[in-house]
C-alpha cells in the first residue's frame, strides 16, 4: 500500500509488547530509493535516547490509529547498541545494528537496482550531496561533505525529512517543489515525488516517479527531471484525496515512458 512519507512520521512505532517511540524520519538508499531506516524517537521512555527500526521489522502502518507495528520487543529495543546520534550513520553503525536484531545487510538492494536515481551512476550524484544522520538532523544533514565528521558516512544515505522542499526542474524550467514522498510498504521503496506546482501551475500537484529523476543537487536543494513542463501539465491527473492506483500508475508510467525503463 501507498502512504504519505508524513504521515508515516507522525506514527507511534508499537512494539509486541508495547509502544517504543515515534517515527521522527526516514533514511532512504538514494540509488534504490528503497527505505534503510525509520528514525525513531523514544521520548521519555528511554531518556530521549534515539534509535533507527529497520523497515524489514514493521507491519502495515495503521494510519487512522497512528500505529506503526513492529515485530520486535521493547527488551531488544532497550538493549540494542548505542549510536551517536551527532555522527552520520556510518557503516560500522549500521553492522552493529544488523548483527544485534539479525537483519540483512542487502535487503535495500532492488527497485531501481542500485544503480544511481534515474538509472545514472554515483559520478552523477555523488558530489555535495550531505550524509544523512539523525537527532538534529537539519544541521547535520547540510554539512559540507567533506568535514572530518561525515567521513565515515553512508554517501547514499538520505533523510526523506531534507529533499521534502527542494525545488524541482524541468527541462525547460522550473514546475515547483516536492511537497511530500508516497512509500511503497510492500518493499518500502519511495514510488512517487508529491511535486506542489502552485508557483507555476496553481492548485495542482503532480506525481513523478525516481525513475524520471537525473539529478539531486543537494548544495542548491534543487531535483531535475526528465520531462518538460508540457509533458508534466499534460500528464493524467492525480487527486490527492485517492493517492492513486494500479490503473493510474500504468497510465502516468506509459505518459512518461518509465515502463520502458523497467
């Protein structure tokens, strides 16, 4: 099922034995755009200590009741290995977690097949781009890429909480900002950019899938797509009150030619 990258934040994260703490961001693969990590805040229950659930252990979210469940105990919660939470999430964060609760370290690799957003390579995207982190994570997430501190950081690793804002260009000009993410719990892989066009196309909003993505400029905060503001206003409309369904998608994936990308 397709859910709102915010409303997904907004989720209190329901152990089997009781609540853990709610869902404050996602960190998602930027070349599989499939999610790695929901940040968690635990609030008071352990001293505001913060943790990152992997996407393999949760449920179906549960929207309307703000539950995120999660076949884990609060013991193994309690116990897992402490993460510096001024750091960005390095690799070595990231292996203790796996060895502590047994995930697989692969289980991001798919969906766009690991191979850059848009089918392009880390020489495309790599540069300036900030490590994601968590915590206060604003702050850390716009550091120069080349501080000392993000030296160990997942160059891959992005914060959902960030790119929601960026500016999104077409071909031949700008046609808004991302306003949101729709997630695919199936594999929780990000399906869709919510663009909000309203500068440019007033009181729309379209979606646009990773596959059309060719570049992030994280320095600029600005996403380039391949489609042109023509293609974009032609494109079949989308009601935000349905989210959209497999019909839609075929539609918009043919509009765009994402299909033949598959």
């Amino acid at each position: 099922m397709l859910f709102a990258a915010s409303d997904l934040r907004k989720l209190t994260v329901q152990a089997e034995d009781g609540p853990i703490g709610t869902v404050a961001d996602l960190l998602f693969n930027d070349q599989s755009w499939r999610l790695r990590w929901l940040v968690t805040e635990t609030g008071g229950w352990l001293s505001g200590r913060q943790i990152l659930m992997h996407p393999s252990a949760a449920g179906l979210p549960n929207v309307e009741g703000g539950l995120l469940p999660v076949n884990l105990s609060r013991q193994q919660v309690k116990a897992s290995p402490d993460i510096a939470t001024d750091q960005p999430v390095s690799r070595q964060m990231e292996a203790s977690l796996y060895g502590h609760y047994g995930w697989d370290p692969l289980w991001d690799v798919g969906y766009l097949g690991g191979s850059g957003i848009g089918g392009l390579g880390l020489s495309s995207i790599g540069a300036g781009m900030p490590l994601a982190g968590f915590g206060a994570a604003t702050e850390r997430l716009t550091m120069p890429a080349d501080t000392p501190a993000q030296e160990n950081g997942d160059p891959h690793l992005r914060s959902a909480a960030v790119i929601t804002g960026y500016h999104v260009q077409a071909t031949d000009g700008p046609i808004g900002h991302v306003s949101d993410l729709l997630v695919e719990t199936a594999d929780w892989s990000i399906r869709y950019l919510i663009i909000d066009t309203k500068n440019w196309w007033p009181g729309k909003h379209v979606l646009f899938s990773p596959r059309g993505v060719t570049s992030i400029e994280w320095a600029s905060h600005d996403v380039s797509v391949s489609a042109t503001q023509g293609e974009v206003k032609e494109s079949p409309a989308w009601d935000p009150a349905v989210l959209t369904d497999e019909t839609y998608q075929r539609k918009l994936g043919e509009h765009y030619g994402w299909l033949e990308r598959q």
